[in-house]
C-alpha cells in the first residue's frame, strides 16, 4: 500500500504546469473540450440536449499505460458552471494494479445535475475507487441518458474512446483535483 501511494504521488508531481506555459496548456484544454463534445455528440446525438440542461459538465482526456501488474495515466481537463459560465482547469490521475499490458486513449465527460455536485466535484476533488459499470435506463431520464454512466447520484460519465461510446466506464483509483497554475488570473 505504501508503495502504491508513492506511485500516486510521483504522477501527480508529473503533472505539474509551469506558469509561462499557461494561456497555451489553457487553449489545448479548451481544444479537446470543444472536440471531445462535437465527438460524443456525433456517437451519442441525444448527450447534447442531456449537456445543454445540465447544471454543469466536465470534459477530460486521459492517457494510461498498464505493464505487467501496476498502472498508471494521467490528465486535464476542464469544469464549467453553466450558470455562470466559470470554468476551472484541472487534473487527474489514476492508478489501477492487477495484470494486463497496453496503452488507453479516452476522454470522459461528467454531467452533473446540480449546481452543488459540481461544485464539490471542483472544490473537493474526487477519488475513486474499483470498478463502474451501470445502465441509464432510469424512468426520469430514460433514453435521453443512453450511453452514460450513473457514477453518484445526479451524475452521469459518458467515456469515449478512439472507437466511439464506451460500453463500459471504468475509473480506478482515480483523484480529480483544481489545477491552480491553469486557474490563476
């Protein structure tokens, strides 16, 4: 366990942001936001009007690697109020043991039905911990949350990958946090 959160620490230091680099980091982020959402809408068309209402969303890209028995990925992305249009950069990280070998591409987006969700989900950071995997097939929102996955209550993740909408979402070990370099004005 101990070395398990040496790991943690060592890419979370990884992901440091120098501040000179920060307006440019900043469009890359909004870049992939734009793309990623033009991506999930064109797989999934009904996650727009399900985004559009929402009190909120968060987009993020992440890249993970898995030798032998540990791994590990890192990420940015960005949160935005919808009421008020904020948006606050951030990171995440996440590490996963057990066996298996290769290289992942995805991008996830959180959607939260609340003002309050998101932000404990900016001010708080997430961590999780196993395995998500659920069928949106509630009688509020029925076929307009197809493709996504309840992760809390109120809370939707649509996971995509280089081959469109996940069947299945997984988010190990994985901790969300403010990035404060990107969030500087």
């Amino acid at each position: 366990m101990r070395a398990l959160s040496l790991l943690f620490a060592l890419v979370l230091a990884a992901c440091a942001t120098s501040p000179e680099k920060a307006p440019e980091a900043r469009a890359e982020i909004d870049k992939m936001e734009k793309d990623t959402l033009a991506k999930l809408y064109s797989v999934q068309p009904s996650a727009k009007g399900v985004v559009d209402r929402a009190a909120g969303y968060a987009v993020f890209s992440n890249f993970g690697m898995k030798i032998l028995v540990a791994g590990s990925g890192s990420g940015e992305g960005v949160a935005l109020n919808r009421k008020t249009s904020e948006r606050t950069y951030m990171k995440m990280a996440e590490l996963q043991a057990g066996l298996g070998m290769g290289a992942k591409k995805f991008q996830v987006v959180f959607v939260f039905d609340s003002t309050e969700q998101l932000d404990a989900f900016i001010n708080q950071g997430w961590e999780y911990g196993g395995q998500t995997t659920a069928a949106a097939t509630t009688g509020e929102k029925g076929g307009a949350m197809q493709g996504a996955t309840s992760v809390a209550p109120g809370i939707w993740m649509y996971q995509l990958t280089e081959k469109g909408l996940a069947l299945e979402a997984t988010v190990k070990g994985t901790k969300y946090w403010k990035d404060e370099e990107l969030n500087k004005t």
